[in-house]
C-alpha cells in the first residue's frame, strides 16, 4: 500500500500539475528529517500562491528532495487582508506573525514609526529571514495555500503612499469603522501606540480608524484581534 501524509502541506513554489521539482535544501530537510517521510509517499502540495496539487515523493532527498505533481486539487483566491506590524522589541514581530499567518494574510508590512523602541540603526535582515521562516511554518501548520510575503521594512509615510486602492484601517481606541469592505491593510502601532501627528496624517490620506473594544492589548496581541475582528 503506498504511504500517505497530509497532516503537514509541503511547500514547493515551482509545483505544476504533471511535473517533477525539487524542494530547496530547508523543505527537503523537513520533509525527510523531521516529517521523515519516504521515497513513494503520497502528499500534499501548495506553490505558495494559491494552487494545491496531489503530489508523490519521488526521491526523500535531504538536500534536495524530487516531487511529482499529479492533479491541482484547488486554486484559491488571494487572502483578502494584510497586516502592517510597527516594529516591536525583541522577537515581538514573530510573534505577531507567528500567530497572525496562521488565518488567510496576503503581506506582512514591518513599519518605523515614530514610537517605535528598537534603534532605527539596528540591522534587522536576519530578523526578516526568521519571518520568512516563521510565514512558512504558519502555512504547514495551517494547511493554507497561500504564502504570506514578508515585506521589507518601510517608514509611516513611505508605507501609506504605497497603499494603493486597499482600504487602510488603523487601530486606534478612538476608532469607529467596523470591517473590511474588500482588500485591505490593517495597522497595529508600537508599545507606545500610533503617535498624534501619524493617525492624522493616516486620515488625510483616506484611512479609517478602527476601535478594537475597551480592552488594552499588548501589542503583539492587537494584529491577531484585529484581522478577527474585520475578517
């Protein structure tokens, strides 16, 4: 009887329906040290951006584990939601995303605003490579099928003026916007809070504020909470 595993989805961003691929060295030790799956086994396979396919493991390769896409199960639409996360101390961002890339989140927007605790100084590329790690975790645990993309790092200003059309709602205790109408971002601020001067110039550029109830949420809490809420 052949072998079969659909308890954790594998990600392989080049799948297509009838071709084989190989998984990079981090997914092909995963699937044959931790998930120690074998040669023949069949699974479940998602390229990230909303495509699932049937797959089998044609050769359990740690360094470089060969798959062979059978049938396209589902293409599901593009996760309606992002989060746009100020930066937080310590390991506060993975956290957030730990939790919040677990429900359908399209991007990840890390934000220098002007409360922010963490040296502006600060090189923070390795932490962006533990979110990327972390976006991927989430979609295995969650069996999701789409990839949440982890966005460089942007100040207030420059992240608002590349919004686009998606409704922008900011958390804010005075807020009174309900949900999201369609695509749209959602803001969290610092331990400090989004500052005066950042949610008026958010408001004059068509943003809504969005009340999360009269609880005071620790910081890394507020994101999961809100996508709840507006989803």
């Amino acid at each position: 009887m052949t072998p079969v595993h659909d308890e954790t989805w594998i990600l392989a961003p080049s799948a297509t329906a009838g071709e084989t691929c190989t998984l990079d060295p981090v997914e092909s030790a995963h699937l044959t040290k931790v998930l120690r799956l074998a040669s023949g086994t069949r699974c479940t396979v998602t390229d990230g951006r909303g495509s699932v396919y049937s797959a089998i493991i044609e050769d359990a390769n740690p360094r470089g584990a060969l798959l062979t896409c059978k049938d396209l199960l589902c293409q599901d639409p593009a996760p309606r939601l992002s989060l746009a996360q100020a930066i937080l101390k310590n390991r506060g961002l993975e956290d957030v995303l730990d939790l919040c890339a677990q429900t359908p989140l399209f991007e990840f927007q890390p934000l220098w605003t002007a409360r922010v605790q963490v040296p502006r100084g600060r090189d923070i590329d390795h932490q962006m490579e533990r979110l990327r790690a972390k976006a991927v975790a989430a979609l295995q645990q969650s069996k999701q099928s789409w990839l949440c993309v982890i966005l460089p790092p942007l100040t207030w200003g420059e992240w608002l003026e590349r919004t686009g059309d998606r409704q922008v709602l900011v958390c804010d205790a005075e807020g009174t916007a309900q949900s999201a109408s369609g695509e749209a971002w959602v803001a969290i601020g610092p331990e400090g809070g989004i500052s005066p001067a950042e949610l008026e110039f958010a408001v004059s550029r068509g943003a809504q504020l969005l009340s999360l109830g009269p609880s005071r949420l620790r910081a890394t809490a507020a994101g999961f909470w809100a996508l709840a809420r507006v989803g």
